[in-house]
C-alpha cells in the first residue's frame, strides 16, 4: 500500500480564496457543494453534513479585511452516550479579522493575545482562504458532548445514570462488562 507523503500539502476540503483587491462591496452567501460537505464531516468526524451556507460581508481597511455574517449548518452527529446519529442545526455568527503578520516580535518572544487578537487570522500577499476560516468556525460550533434523543435510554440501558454513587468508573466498567 502506498502512504501519502506527509511533506505534501494537504488538499483543503473548503477552500474559497479572496482576493483583497476585489471584494465584493455586497452581502455574499457563500455554500459548501455536496463534495466539500462530505470532506468536512470526515475531518470533523460527523455522519454528514447536509448543508453549510454562511452569509457574510466583507470590509476592507487597508490590508485588514473584517468578515462578519452568520454560518448555519444541518449536520448529522454521533450521540455522546448512545453512538446513534441524530440531526443537529448550527446557527453561529462569524466575526473574523484577516490581517496581515506582525513584524514587530521575534518568533520565540512570548506574546499576550487579548480578546481582540483572538479573532484574527494572518495572511501573506493579496490572497486569503476565507473557506478554511469558515470551515473552522464550524467546527468550533459543533458540541462533541451532543446528546440525542435516545441518551436517557442508553443510559438506563448500560446503566450510566451513576444513581449508586460509583460514578464515571462505575459507567466505563458496566460498559466494559457489556462488551465482553
């Protein structure tokens, strides 16, 4: 079996790159095809995803552009207790600054990021890949504890409530007990 080569860059499963010198001065409704969207749920580790549009608008200040709008998906998740999938809407807004990188501190020098800084996304040239930025504010949305609506039964089930004081371990040795 051939192994990909771990020194070639990784082809995005979302890429819309941005030219700074022409963006649109106009709301933009930006939406991932069925092919990105099955690329996604497969680094997130999700089922599916049915749909991802985000509606954003771009502003630019010199080479700062300021990206805000909304990002709302349909996506089909694993339950955190009972593994089964159950549909999940994202409705998350988007507040995003690309900038370009400071020149003023050296690599090893320990920065403090404020509140502010937490948002930005450095960017070299005219370019910048907004759909990487999307893809990851999607992700940050999704909740890996998701419970659906059959959570209470498998934990009746498997006998997870912790109702007899065991706790956590009590719950990982019934389901150990249960696999063997």
């Amino acid at each position: 079996m051939i192994q990909p080569d771990a020194n070639l860059p990784k082809t995005p499963e979302f890429q819309r790159i941005i030219d700074i010198r022409h963006l649109p001065p106009i709301v933009q409704e930006i939406a991932a095809d069925e092919a990105e969207r099955r690329r996604l749920a497969g680094r997130f580790g999700l089922s599916a995803i049915d749909s991802m549009v985000a509606t954003v608008t771009m502003i630019a200040e010199g080479t700062t552009i300021s990206v805000t709008g909304r990002i709302r998906a349909a996506i089909i998740q694993a339950c955190a207790i009972s593994g089964e999938d159950f549909p999940v809407a994202i409705d998350e807004p988007v507040d995003l600054r690309f900038v370009h990188p400071k020149k003023d501190y050296s690599p090893d020098e320990e920065i403090e990021l404020s509140a502010d800084l937490c948002d930005e996304i450095e960017y070299e040239g005219l370019t910048f890949d907004l759909g990487e930025a999307l893809a990851q504010t999607l992700a940050l949305a999704i909740d890996p504890f998701a419970e659906g609506p059959d959570a209470d039964r498998a934990r009746t089930e498997h006998n997870l409530r912790g109702e007899d004081g065991n706790g956590a371990f009590a719950a990982l040795a019934a389901l150990k007990k249960n696999a063997e």
